[in-house]
C-alpha cells in the first residue's frame, strides 16, 4: 500500500512550548517507526498505508491520555511513497 502523510494539530496549543499531550503522541507516531517533522503550527509524519490506521490510534490515545483536549488530523496518499 502507498505511503500516507499525517499531518496533526493538538490542543491546547502553545507556541514553541509542547506539552505532554503533544510530545506523548509524537512519540507514539515515532514508536511506530516514523520520522516527525515539528512545524510551528502542525506536526507531519510519513507513514506506510498498512500501519496507518494503528499509527493514528496510537497518536490520539496517547495525545487524549495525557490532557489534549482537541486534536486535528489530515491524512493525504503520497503519490510514489514507499
């Protein structure tokens, strides 16, 4: 299956100071053996098509478990991913 970019905002948000909501899911997504890419207002990862549904799961627990109290998610197939 093609590879799929995530791209993720979670809440509360504050700039340049991520909280547990936010480096817990980070850290699932990079557990599931994906490379982030912190940006200033989103995060985005590279994900093979097969784990992404598990991979998504795993970010939102974690992002819910530790105090999130809203998460945005894209998802989009990279045309030529591996």
């Amino acid at each position: 299956m093609a590879a799929v970019r995530i791209e993720f905002t979670i809440e509360p948000f504050v700039d340049g100071r991520p909280g547990p909501h936010v480096l817990s899911a980070i850290e699932a997504v990079e557990t599931a053996g994906a490379t982030v890419e912190v940006g200033p207002f989103s995060s985005i990862a590279e994900v093979s098509g097969d784990a992404v549904g598990t991979t998504i799961a795993e970010l939102l627990q974690a992002a819910l478990d530790h105090g999130a109290t809203g998460v945005t998610l894209r998802v989009d197939v990279v045309e030529g991913g591996s």
